[in-house]
C-alpha cells in the first residue's frame, strides 16, 4: 500500500506574495512573503503510525508549509503552479492513497486546487480528504469538485485502517458511514458517524514520516518570549476533545467533546524517548490539557523533573491555573504562559462567547504569574456578533489594567464548524471570503460594526496595551520590555513603534547608542503611512530629534 499525504499551506495565496501590513513576514532573496505556520502535522503523523503497526505500507508527505518556508525563493504565479510543480515529481510514484488533511478555513481553496492536480497527475489513485475543513465543509467541498472520492468524517485512524484492510476500497467508502461521498450526498444520506480511537495508547509514537529537524526552527515558537531557533521543540498531543462550548472553536467537530487521554506511563515515555534524542522543548499541543488537573500536574511535573522545558500554544484553561499549578509550570521552564483570556467583558465572556471564565481569575492569575516570574502573554479576541462597540472599549481598559506583559489582539474568525460560524451564515453577517479568512482579517459586519471598523481597531488596541501603555514599561522592568519589542521585530522588522519604545526604554538604562539607534529607525519607519495614522491618533512625535 503506498500512501501520499498533503498538507496545504495555511494561507491564502494572496497574503503569502504580499503580506498584509498586520501580519508577520519572511523574506526570500530580500523580497517580503507572509510568514507560514510550521507545525508538526500531529493528525497525519498519527495516521501513518497507526497504519504501519497494522499493515505493510509504504507513506509519503508533502507538507507545503514547511516546504515554502525552506525555499529561498518563490517564482510562481499561482499556488496551482507552484503544487503542480512539487507534486509532479512524484509522478513515477504508483500511489494508492492521496490523503489531503485541512485543518484551517485558509486551507480549503488549497485542498480543491490540490485534489485536481492530483487526479490529473495520479489517475488511479483514490483521493481522500479529512481534517476539520472537510469535516464540516463536505457539501461545499463536493459541490465546488468531483476530485474527492471520499472525505473522513472526524478522526481518521480507524476509518483508514479499516479503509486499506477492505477487499476493494472503492466499495467500503460506499458502505461505511466513516466516510462521505458525493453518491451519498445524492442519496440524502447525511448520517455519517465518528470512529474515535477510545485508547490513545494503541498509536504508537512514530514520527518517521516527517523529517523531524524541519520543524524545529518553527515562526510560531520562536514569537513567544524566551525562545530560540536553537531550542529544538517537538510537538505532542497527549489527549483528544474538549467538552467546553466556546461559540468561536470548531476542534469538536474533529475530535469530540468527550476527553480521552493517553496514560501518564506513555506520556512519560514519549518524554523520555524525546529527551533522548535531543529534544529540549516539549510542545503540548492539547486542545485542553488541564482537564484532568491532577494528572495534568504530574505530567507538568515529570517535565520538571527531567530538565526539560514545556510550551503551550493552545493556552490554558485559567480556571485550573492555581498557584501549585504556575509554580510547577515555572519549574519545568516555562517561560511564558499563554492566557486564553479572550475579552475583558464580563457580559461577552458570558453571553457571546458562551466562555466558562471570570475576570477576577484572569487577574489573579496574571497577579500570580508576575510575582512567581512567568512571562504572560495574552490571546484576545474582538469582534463576534453580539459583542458591542462599548464592549471593545471595555475590552481595551481592562487590558490597560491587567499588567500582563503581552497582549495578541486577534479578530474573530468564523471558523467552519463553530457555532460562531452558523450566527455569521444564519444572519447575513459575512462581508469576506470566508474560505480565506484568518485572525488577522475581519470579514464579519453586524449591525454594532463593520468589519473596517473591526479590522482597524484591534490592531488600534494592539498599539495601545502593548505599546503605548506597556505594563512591563510602566513598572519599570526595562529588559521585559524591550524583550517583547525585539519579539515584534523579528516578525515586523519595520515596527515604528517598537523601535519608538526602545528608544525610550533604552534611555532609562542610560544605553545612549542603543537608544540613538532604536531613534534612527523609528525617523526611517516613521514615514510610512501605515504607522503614521498610529503616530498620529496616540500623540507620537513625527520624528525624534537628534
């Protein structure tokens, strides 16, 4: 059995070329692209270990995320040039399986473009689809090609492997309700049901479908505080589902509302077989680590234990962070702590969000953090229907106040499968595409907003808390602060503002070079209209005088 998987780029092709002015960048032969999300594939990666302890399989992936990130250049037109280029050297691969997993709305335009170029290339292959985009997005799928033989209804360990053991495969994904097809669709059968995997423990931890060092310099990672591209990171994902109703999430679709969770012995292991290989930094990728807080502990503290340093980019849910809990997260070198604090509106966690979370927790947590020496940085979110214009306001007073040392202001997207996504279609509210929208674009107008207004002011907000008003300034914790600006240079290196606040924080501590430095720049960046609306609304001089 020889399989072929496909990871499509996270973002649309559009933003990779030219890179709107909100957004992090790459550069290639000096020449400025979007900055795409490296991380580990950890639903394929499942897969293929899953089939190899069960059958004779020979797998393959193409994970174009990671594959554009390493190329020094980009000379196509079209992201239809450029994956009929790198899937056309395959050819003389005689594959049985192209799987295409999507797990993000930016990628559905690539999965159709992908699927194609697939059956022209591949003609007797069966192409398969799954991830939470074709999960959710099937009818649309089916209705916009007739590329796809099948899509896999939620988690596809059981479904494939039961898939390639068939006499004929053809005829199973006909038979069995794991898997969606357009014939059903024609039928009225809508009835397609999950095949969850209830023992986490039967995958096996087996990575060798991907070339391992690939992911180790990741943009997401090396954003936060505290990390380097010389740390090696290595994602896991030690539990599957989440029970909470967040109205913006769509990972239930996938995985479940129901917790299953590996068993500490193999959690330890997989730690140890890391660490043994050289690994310094483990990624847990949970979408709810913390819901069983006590083994959750234990494992936080066996990472301790070992000398080794954790990361959560999903956050953690504030309600179980109590003060054991952030000193065993210190002592397994966490730097930083992603607060998934969303809004700081008391109503719109309650009534829009439908987010079990109150804000007297957000700042005892983020008071918690200060005092035990954990870097904080925030995740929030604006614009959902329902929320107000007041309501952003509140938002942005509260954040002032919180004293946290990081803020990522992100507008709401209506991701395929969340609730908020049904409220967005029911009501009229979309005024983009939704297939190309992300966290950094506003394509949702109520009758409180339009999505300009939305687009403008989060990224309004963004200068405000973590420039203008910086708590790490403000307490006079100079280093924390210019820290979090070279953090933002690193994506953004032409931020005027951060270089106007290093400027001054670079002052304080009387390093009069540095400061004239950070001063030069921020007259050069100054000038560009896109900072100079900001420069103007928050009082900024237009430039600094020598």
């Amino acid at each position: 059995m020889k399989i072929l998987f496909l990871i499509p780029p996270n973002m649309a092709f559009g933003d990779f070329v030219n890179p709107p002015g909100n957004t992090k960048v790459s550069y290639k032969n000096g020449v400025e692209y979007g900055s795409l999300i490296t991380e580990m594939p950890l639903g394929v990666i499942s897969l293929s270990a899953y089939l190899k302890k069960h059958i004779d399989c020979d797998i393959k992936i193409i994970d174009f995320n990671v594959e554009m990130s390493k190329a020094e250049s980009f000379d196509f037109k079209s992201y239809h040039d450029y994956f009929n280029y790198s899937i056309a050297k395959f050819k003389d691969n005689d594959f049985d399986i192209i799987g295409i997993s999507s797990l993000f709305s930016t990628a559905y335009t690539n999965t159709i473009i992908l699927s194609e170029i697939c059956r022209n290339i591949f003609s007797e292959a069966l192409i398969l689809a799954g991830g939470n985009v074709p999960t959710v997005a099937y009818k649309d799928i089916f209705d916009d090609t007739d590329s796809i033989d099948a899509i896999c209804y939620g988690e596809g360990d059981i479904p494939i492997l039961n898939l390639v053991k068939s006499e004929n495969m053809h005829n199973h994904i006909k038979l069995d309700n794991s898997w969606i097809t357009k014939e059903k669709l024609g039928f009225g059968n809508t009835c397609f049901t999950h095949n969850f995997i209830e023992n986490l423990d039967e995958i096996p931890f087996d990575y060798s479908l991907i070339n391992k060092e690939d992911y180790y310099i990741n943009p997401t990672i090396n954003s936060y505080q505290g990390w380097t591209s010389a740390d090696k990171s290595f994602n896991i994902m030690t539990s599957r589902g989440c029970p909470f109703k967040c109205v913006f999430c769509a990972s239930h679709a996938t995985h479940g509302r129901k917790m299953r969770y590996e068993s500490i012995d193999r959690v330890k292991s997989n730690i140890l077989s890391m660490k043994k290989n050289g690994i310094e930094v483990i990624v847990f990728q949970d979408d709810h680590f913390m819901g069983d807080k006590k083994r959750a502990l234990e494992i936080v503290k066996f990472v301790a234990s070992e000398k080794l340093s954790a990361f959560f980019p999903n956050s953690l849910a504030l309600y179980a962070l109590n003060r054991e809990m952030l000193q065993a997260l210190k002592d397994a070198n966490v730097h930083q702590l992603i607060l998934a604090v969303e809004s700081g509106s008391d109503r719109v966690l309650k009534h829009v969000m439908r987010k079990p979370l109150k804000l007297d927790i957000v700042r005892r947590v983020a008071m918690d953090c200060r005092e035990i020496g954990i870097y904080t940085d925030c995740n929030i979110v604006m614009g959902l229907p329902g929320e107000t214009k007041a309501d952003i306001e509140e938002t942005r007073e509260f954040l002032k106040t919180l004293k946290a040392n990081w803020f990522r202001i992100n507008i709401a997207t209506p991701l395929l499968g969340s609730e908020m996504n049904d409220i967005v279609v029911e009501n009229n509210f979309l005024e983009g595409d939704l297939k190309d929208s992300n966290y950094k674009k506003a394509i949702v107008e109520t009758d409180d907003w339009s999505a300009e207004y939305i687009q403008d002011v989060t990224y309004d907000i963004n200068i405000d808390v973590n420039f203008i008003h910086n708590a790490d300034m403000d307490l006079g914790n100079y280093y924390d602060a210019i820290e979090g600006f070279n953090n933002v240079l690193h994506a953004k290196p032409d931020h005027a503002i951060a270089f106007y606040c290093l400027s001054l924080c670079y002052k304080k501590l009387n390093m009069i070079e540095e400061s004239q430095d950070s001063e030069d720049k921020y007259n050069l960046y100054s000038t560009n209209p896109f900072w100079k609306k900001f420069i103007k609304k928050h009082n900024l001089p237009e430039l600094i005088a020598s």
